[in-house]
C-alpha cells in the first residue's frame, strides 16, 4: 500500500498532487493506497491556544469522498506521538498498516522535535525497501498553496482567493437548527447551523454563498454575526436566508459553501432599514450565485454528486 503522509487540514490544490502521485505508484503494483494523517490535528494540541481548523473530521469524510480517496487512516494525535522519534514513529506505522511506499511534500515534518523530514524519509524507505516520492511545493501566483494560507484567507473574508487555493469554495455543514425566528418576521426566515468551536470562523459579515439542500443548488445570503440590531451582546451564528426556497427548514441537511464576501456587519437604526439592506443583499447573492455556476458548471456537478451520495451520512456539527 501507498501511503500519502501529511496532517492535512482539508485538501488544497498542492495537496491534491500528492494523492495523483499515489495514484500512479500504486498502480505499478496492487492498485492499493490511502492517506495517512492525524486526529486531531497537530497544531490543536501543540500550540498554546490550539488554532481552528478549515475543515472538521466530518468535513475531512467528505472532502476524502468528494476526490474518491479509498481510506483515509487517522492516527490520534498526542503529546506522547509527537515526542516519538521520527524512526520509532515509522516504526510503528509500518508495523500496523501494509506500507510499502510512502509519498509526502517536501516541507512536511514529524516527530520528536520536528526531527523527521523529507530526507530523513528517503533514508528510512530505503532501508526499509520502499517507495518514496517528495513533491515539491505548488506555487501559485509567486505564493505558496498551504493551509495557512487558504486559513488566513478565509479569516480574512477572501473567499474567492480560498477558493482559488482549495480548489472548491470554502464550506460548512451540518442540520438546521432552532433560532429566534426573527429573520422570518422580516421576511426572510434562514437556516441556522451550529458552528464547531475547532472551526476557523470567516470575518464578521455578509457573505454569498451556494447552498446544496433537498438535492439541488440555491443561492444563500449568509450572516455571520451577533444580530447587533436588535442585541447588544448576542452571541455569534451562522444564518442563511436560502433564495427561492419555501417551505420549513429545520433538521433539513444543507451544505454552505461561500463565494464572496459582501459586507461588514451593521447595526441598522431600525428594522425597516435592515430589511431594505437585506433585500440587496438578496440581490447580489442571486448575481454572485448565477456567476458561479455559470464558470464552473462541472466543478457544481461534482460537488452535488458527492453531497448527495453521502447525504444520509451527513450529522450535526456540534458547538
């Protein structure tokens, strides 16, 4: 078995070369590869304050669907795996699992002091008689594709420029949950989902997304904010107005993936105001969402073909 070996949060456009380069080395021989990463990720249990995530575990079923990789194996992540030496941990993972190969980048590190390195594996899987392949990294516009990036990005509001890295738009996901009703008073009721607290939270604001629900695509105006009009210290959620859609929403399963940012949060001085600024948001979400499926109509038929094939799968995200 090829082993594509990496912490991979989500996968980029760099990282999709990786698995195309597992691909052909498992087809000289059995056919047989899977990635190999970590839960949770390493960054979250070794730095201070943790850092969010692009994509949760459920997020990262279905990315490994979505670009049909055949297993991906999760090693719990510990204090006590990171400290491994770099041979013990090799040891243990060519111990457990059939490996014959291993394909990586070039800047990926592990173990004990982040001891282990492209080098380091060349060396071992050599000794060991196996396969071995470093990518370098994908350079795009004179920049590096990373996770950190695309996560800086995101925080940002710059979706279109996430999306360029990723390769798909930025998402989120989970079941329609209970809110306070009020964007039904206004006219435009929104499906409100819990956000994982190990998620990296888009800035504040107003955003146009394209929302897969009941098996077919729809324009959403997505909110994330604290509802200042109307409350002085509400709490952050994630709203989404779905245009076009009529009918009840709750514990219906939606994905959300965002195009652009469109505005920051207000505080409106009434209701009437922000009813006739949500209207153009409205607006601009329905152009923002015509646009996009119209420049890349195949890259919509895949997404929908995975949603759909895994929709019964498809749980709550947890707060």
């Amino acid at each position: 078995m090829i082993a594509v070996l990496g912490a991979f949060d989500g996968f980029h456009l760099g990282h999709r070369r990786l698995l195309d380069a597992a691909r052909a080395l498992a087809g000289d021989s059995d056919g047989r590869w899977a990635v190999i990463t970590f839960t949770p990720h390493p960054a979250t249990v070794l730095r201070v304050h943790g850092q969010p995530v692009l994509f949760v575990e459920e997020e990262r079923d279905f990315l490994a669907h979505l670009l049909n990789i055949p297993s991906m194996i999760r090693i719990p992540f510990t204090r006590d795996v990171a400290s491994m030496p770099p041979e013990a941990f090799l040891d243990m993972v060519g111990a457990r699992f059939p490996i014959d190969g291993i394909v990586t980048g070039v800047d990926f590190r592990f173990g004990r002091g982040r001891e282990g390195d492209a080098s380091f594996l060349g060396d071992y899987c050599r000794q060991r008689q196996w396969r071995f392949k470093a990518l370098d990294s994908l350079i795009l516009n004179g920049a590096k594709v990373g996770s950190s990036s695309i996560r800086n990005h995101v925080l940002l509001g710059e979706m279109a420029q996430a999306k360029k890295l990723l390769g798909y738009p930025f998402f989120m996901g989970g079941r329609v949950i209970h809110g306070d009703g009020r964007g039904e008073g206004l006219g435009f009721p929104t499906a409100n989902i819990g956000y994982a607290s190990t998620k990296v939270l888009p800035r504040r604001g107003v955003y146009g997304a394209s929302v897969f629900l009941d098996g077919r695509w729809w324009p959403g105006a997505l909110n994330i904010g604290s509802n200042p009009t109307f409350l002085k210290n509400g709490t952050v959620r994630v709203e989404t107005y779905v245009v076009g859609y009529e009918g009840d929403l709750y514990d219906k399963k939606i994905r959300l993936f965002l195009e652009q940012f469109i505005r920051d949060e207000e505080r409106f001085p009434s209701s009437d105001e922000l009813k006739a600024r949500m209207a153009e948001d409205v607006r601009e979400t329905a152009a923002l969402f015509d646009r996009a499926m119209k420049d890349a109509p195949s890259l919509y038929e895949m997404l929908g073909r995975a949603i759909g094939s895994m929709e019964d799968d498809l749980p709550p995200v947890s707060g």
